[in-house]
C-alpha cells in the first residue's frame, strides 16, 4: 500500500535523492533529500495506519456492524456557560399527556437514546433513555451534515465565501483547470457535485473507504476522489460533499473546522460542545460524520433554523440561506441542503438518488404539515421542524431494531394531533397524500 500511496509525491521524493547523487557536495541537496525522506516516510506511516483502520473496520462489518469508536478525538468547546433553554410548566404544555406516552413508547422501543418535543419557545417533553443523560455526547452520524451546512452558511454572512454559486475550486485550487473545477459550492451542499456516490465498498484500495477512514482523507478526497458525472447534472449521495466542508472553512477562514464550530456556530448558540472525529492528531476534522455532541446541543440547531437563521436577539443566518437550505434540489424533489423536506407523498423514500429504490424508509401516511422539513441520520436520528406549529420533535438513538421498522411520518403525525390548540387556532395544512 505504502508505494501505492499519492505517487506524484513519490516521483518528486525520487527525483530529490538523484539530484542529491548528482550533487552530493550541496548542503542545499541534502536537505532537500532529508525533507523527501520524510515526506516518504510519513506517508509510509500514513497508509499503514489507513490499513489498520481499515482492517479493524472490516472485521466488524463481517458482524454486521460499523467502527466501534472514532479515533481520533478532539474537544469541541462549547459555550461557557451554557444558555438553558426554556421549559414549559406541565400546565402551560399543549401537547396531550396521552400523546407523550405513546410516542415515548414507541421511541423507547426503538433504541432510542434521546426523545424531545419544542413548541412555542420551550421544552415540553423531554426524555432520555437508559444511562443517557442531558449531558451525554451523542454521536450525530449525518447529523452532523446539516451541522456542516450553517458552519457554511456562518462563513457566508461574515464575508469569508461570496455565495453559494463560488466555484469550489476557489478553495479547492488544486481543481483549477480539471473537470471538477466546474463544482459549486451549492452543488457539494445538494449533493450534485457529480463526485462517486456513496456505495458498498470493497476493499482497502477502494476510494470510499480510504475517504472514510484514511488520515488525510481530505488529500484523498481532493486528489484521489472521480468525478463520475458532469457537476450539477445528478443528485447522487456521498459522503465525500460534506467531508470537504472542512476543508472549505479552513481555506477559507484560516480557522480549523472544529474551532470553526465552536466560535461561530456554538457558541452564539449558547450550545454545550463535545468532540470530533480528526484524521488525525492536529489533523482535519470529519465535516460528514461522526461530531459528537449532547441533545440539546443538535436541537438548537433546529431551533436556528426553525426561526429562519435567527437566535435570540441574532440573525446568525441568511434568511436567503436558510430558504436555500430547504428548496429542493432539481433532480431530488426531498432533499434540501443538508436537510430533506416533506415535498410530495412518498411511502418509500430515503437519502440516495431516487431512481436507485435503496435505503428506503417507510412514510405510512402523508405528514400532517406541508412545510415540515427534517434533519435525518444514519439510524433514524431525526429533527422534524414544522415552521407553521412552531415545533420541532427530536429524537435521536441507534438503528431500530429489525423487527421494530421505523415509521418516518409517525412522531411529527402523532404529535401535531395530540396538541390541543385554542380557539380559532388552524393546524398546520397537511402534505398532500
């Protein structure tokens, strides 16, 4: 593997030691070749420590499970201190006891680790499950892609990215001059870059796993990742659009990913931090996967844009980005940036290409609210935010188990039925069946 690795960097580490041979009397040469033999060694070290994560990887998959951890981790901070966030005396709640208890069942029966409802301004119902506790640090799986979108949507309202059409390869230079320097940035958050999409990967050579679980996977993904349709053309889903977020911000910026988060997104959110997932130690921060963070913490990222950018006395977001981030894409009619929205009845749909038919998830009857938008991870961990109800349910955990499928429509559907509402007061206007 090691020889296999970036050899354009190799070709340059081989053509230092000939001109160190040449001249060898230069001190200027020899450290020219000190500097290739490094370099060559570090990556060296480096694809060695991609094989071993991906042998560990592998083993698990051979149980049906993923990565038992995420190694490296480095502190996220968050707000000191935090800002508690309002709670609804139990006589002020609009939501039916009754309703609670059945949709707290239905979550508790479902690996669930975290269960809240926000309505008005305020916590009604909150539950946690087993050993989880208000301060445990959750790991936020594609959670964490919507996270990725407003950390871009901060770097545009302070100046850092001029819009959403900038090409990529403005950050990303080494694209200039290639196909993908065709790739907006709005294409990367919409998942249309026309980079490989997500897919079953095969082996230790294969690229999704080598940026997944490589050490610099950002370089891989920059120099190693194909462009396997014309940029803008196709929604295809791939992890590899919200792992260059980080890199983005950085180049952007000039500040890391992680401390990107905790000043301009966290903090003015009033929000607890946690940890994040590097390549390695001092390394990129994963964009696409895997921060970890408590529960409030991820609702406030709904809060933010259930209130269309704004919190508290901060608009912290674009109005315009926020509506950006729940128009569909052309070629998907649910997914947003970094989000899904209700769009048209669909009993079986989920985050790939719609033509694909796979990693579906059942929708048994239409939402109660047409402008229900959602974040949605990997294992069902789900923020439903309906603007016009001034809610959000949230409920984050492991995957169901394979005899308890998950519903998509039942916590918001329940919820809004079970809220008793004044005189006068309309329900929101339902998806269309």
């Amino acid at each position: 593997m090691a020889a296999r690795a970036l050899p354009q960097r190799l070709q340059q580490t081989s053509k230092t030691l000939a001109c160190l041979i040449a001249i060898s009397t230069s001190s200027a040469a020899c450290q020219l070749a000190e500097t290739a033999t490094e370099v060559e060694t570090n990556l060296s070290t480096d694809e060695a420590v991609y094989l071993q994560r991906y042998e560990a990887l592998a083993a698990r998959r051979v149980a049906g499970v993923g990565l038992a951890g995420y190694d490296p981790l480095e502190t996220v901070a968050g707000a000191e201190p935090t800002q508690d966030l309002p709670r609804t005396d139990a006589a002020a709640r609009t939501l039916a006891p009754a309703t609670w208890k059945t949709i707290e069942a239905y979550a508790g029966e479902r690996n669930s680790s975290a269960l809240i409802v926000w309505r008005r301004g305020a916590i009604e119902y909150e539950r946690y499950y087993g050993d989880t506790t208000r301060e445990s640090l959750l790991v936020s799986r594609s959670l964490a892609k919507p996270l990725a979108t407003i950390a871009i949507g901060r770097a545009l309202q302070l100046g850092h990215i001029d819009n959403l059409s900038q090409p990529v390869a403005d950050f990303i230079t080494e694209w200039q001059g290639t196909p993908k320097a065709a790739i907006e940035l709005r294409h990367l958050l919409q998942m249309r870059s026309g980079l490989l999409p997500q897919g079953r990967a095969s082996g230790p050579d294969d690229v999704l796993n080598r940026a997944y679980l490589h050490p610099r996977h950002g370089e891989v993904i920059i120099n190693e990742y194909p462009l396997v349709d014309p940029p803008g053309s196709r929604y295809e889903y791939a992890n590899a659009n919200t792992e260059l977020v980080a890199v983005i911000i950085e180049r952007a910026t000039g500040v890391r990913y992680g401390d990107w988060l905790t000043q301009q997104v966290l903090i003015p959110l009033g929000a607890a931090g946690g940890e994040i997932w590097v390549n390695r130690p001092g390394g990129l921060g994963h964009a696409g996967c895997c921060i970890l963070l408590p529960a409030e913490t991820y609702l406030r990222l709904g809060i933010l844009l259930l209130n269309n950018g704004r919190y508290g006395n901060h608009q912290l977001l674009d109005e315009a980005f926020v509506q950006a981030m729940k128009t569909p894409a052309p070629q998907n009619p649910h997914a947003g940036m970094g989000l899904y929205v209700a769009g048209e009845y669909v009993a079986a749909r989920g985050a790939a290409n719609p033509d694909r038919g796979v990693g579906l998830t059942q929708h048994s009857e239409p939402y109660r609210a047409a402008d229900l938008f959602l974040f949605d991870g990997n294992g069902h961990q789900v923020l439903y935010m309906v603007p016009s109800d001034d809610l959000i349910v949230m409920r984050l955990g492991a995957r169901p188990p394979a005899e308890l499928p998950w519903d998509n429509s039942l916590l918001p559907n329940r919820v809004i039925e079970g809220i008793a509402r004044a005189p006068g007061e309309e329900a929101p206007i339902p998806q269309a069946p």
